[in-house]
C-alpha cells in the first residue's frame, strides 16, 4: 500500500502508534531499522539541525529539501510538520501540492499566527478560528491523494485557555481536517477532557521535558488518541552524544574513551548499506 493509505489505515486502529521525531535522512534510517511503524518529520528538529531555533526561521523551500530526504531513507509513512502552512491560504495551497509531490503521507497545520514558535514555548499568538478554517478547507481542497491524512493542530490552550482549545478543535473537524492535534496539554486531566470532547482520531505530542505530563501509552491508545509523536528526543540525546565526544576529543586527542558509546566503523557502513550500494556499480 501507498504509504498515505497506510497511515490513514492507522487511524482506524484501536491502537497507539508511536511516531519519534526525525530530522534527515540517517534518523530516519535509524528510526526504521529500529522497528517503527510510522515517523514524524519535526520542523523543530530539522530547524535546529540547521542551526537555528524552532521560531519559524526556515523557509518551505529548507524544509521540502530534509523531507525528501526522510521520505526516501525508508518505506514508512511519513508525517511532516508543515507549521502554519508558511503564510495565508496561498501558502497553504502550495505547501499542499509540495509536500504531497514529496511523498509525505500527512501533514500537520497549526492556528498559529506566522511565524511561529514551538508549541512549548511562551508568547504564542494565534489567527482567528475563521481564518484556520478557511486554511483547511483550502487544504482539503488542493491534495490530490484521497488518503493523505490532514491534521489540525491547535495551540489554544496557552492562548486563550482550554474550552476553547476545545472549540477551536471542533471547527476544524467540522471544515475536514482527519485528525486533530490538541497542543500542550497541561494535565493528565486535560488530557483526557480532550479524549472525551474530541470524537475523532487524536494525535498527542509527548517528550521529556514538555509542559504535558507523561502518560502510559496503553492509556492514551485507551482513550482514543492514535498517534503519539516524540519530537525531539532522538536529537537532543545526539547533541549530548556529540557534546561527550567532542569534549573527549578536545581534552585527549582522541575518542577513546567513548568507544563504548559509538558504533564501530564496520557498524556504521551496514547501518547505511554501503555494500548494498556498492554492489549496485560491479560491473
């Protein structure tokens, strides 16, 4: 199946799907081979393994090129971040025809006002509920895949509190999104308010760290919530690896110390395929 159809299948599954958060190609690999049905393309981490935070500094254009390569590292069905869809209801009609040329099997669009920030930082601001809805619809409108899955997202709850979050959400189901992506909860009680409001696939964002606290995936699948990205771990468990190296570099010459720690030389190259490839040029 088209990786879109395997996605949207997801959906109807009485189950959580975890999706970590990948940022190029070698995670994407890595998150593969490691077992997962599904992966999360996070525009946070593809932004800062440029350089840069997650404010919305990067163009579409950034952002297409990691995604090709994400979506050719595997077969998986991949879900990107495509933040508010980079501007108004023009912007979002091309993100649309852009990222499904890509092969990205959903995408998520979030109300807030461009540029954004990330969902877990303070000073978010938001555009009007019509105005979201108008985006979706003209998201809807402009993919051509029947089973692309479209995600809501709304970032409410820090801006204009939870009933309406809630609202907001239910618009967004009514203008066609699949799925919706409630920001931030706080609690565990909000967390499943949102279960209990939302009649309609879910998806939740949970990582070490955040402002929503962690909850056993066997209770949010429970709750009908499909779909649990983890956007930054695998990134920030690569900067501390690197931090370690490079200190040990920088103060001995060498990494001998965190051998342990790294993959041999003869591990990576089967990790990346390397004789797969060259097989492919024997002549």
């Amino acid at each position: 199946m088209k990786p879109s159809r395997v996605l949207r299948s997801y959906l109807n599954q009485e189950q959580l799907y975890a999706a970590p958060g990948v940022f190029d190609g070698l995670s994407a690999l890595l998150a593969a081979q490691a077992g997962f049905s599904v992966l999360y393309a996070s525009g946070g981490a593809i932004a800062r393994a440029a350089g840069y935070p997650d404010l919305g500094l990067l163009t579409a254009s950034e952002i297409s090129y990691r995604l090709a390569e994400i979506v050719e590292a595997s077969d998986l069905p991949v879900v990107a971040d495509a933040d508010t869809g980079y501007g108004n209801g023009l912007n979002v009609a091309r993100t649309m025809r852009v990222f499904e040329r890509l092969g990205v099997a959903g995408l998520h669009l979030e109300d807030q006002e461009f540029p954004k920030r990330c969902g877990h930082l303070d000073g978010k601001s938001l555009v009007s509920t019509a105005e979201m809805v108008h985006k979706i619809k003209v998201a809807k409108d402009t993919v051509t895949d029947a089973d692309f899955v479209l995600i809501a997202r709304t970032d409410a709850i820090a801006v204009e509190g939870f009933s309406a979050a809630l609202d907001r959400a239910q618009a967004y189901l009514e203008a066609g999104a699949d799925m919706i992506f409630v920001e931030a909860p706080v609690s565990v009680e909000q967390i499943k308010a949102i279960a209990e409001a939302i009649k309609a696939p879910k998806l939740i964002n949970m990582f070490q760290g955040g402002k929503t606290p962690m909850v056993p995936a066997k209770d949010l699948a429970a709750w009908g919530y499909r779909l649990m990205i983890i956007p930054s771990d695998l990134q920030r468990a690569a900067i501390y690896a690197m931090q370690q190296t490079l200190a040990a570099i920088k103060e001995e010459g060498n990494s001998q110390r965190c051998q342990k720690e790294m993959v041999s030389f003869n591990e990576r190259e089967k990790i990346i395929g390397t004789e797969r490839y060259l097989a492919i040029d024997k002549v």
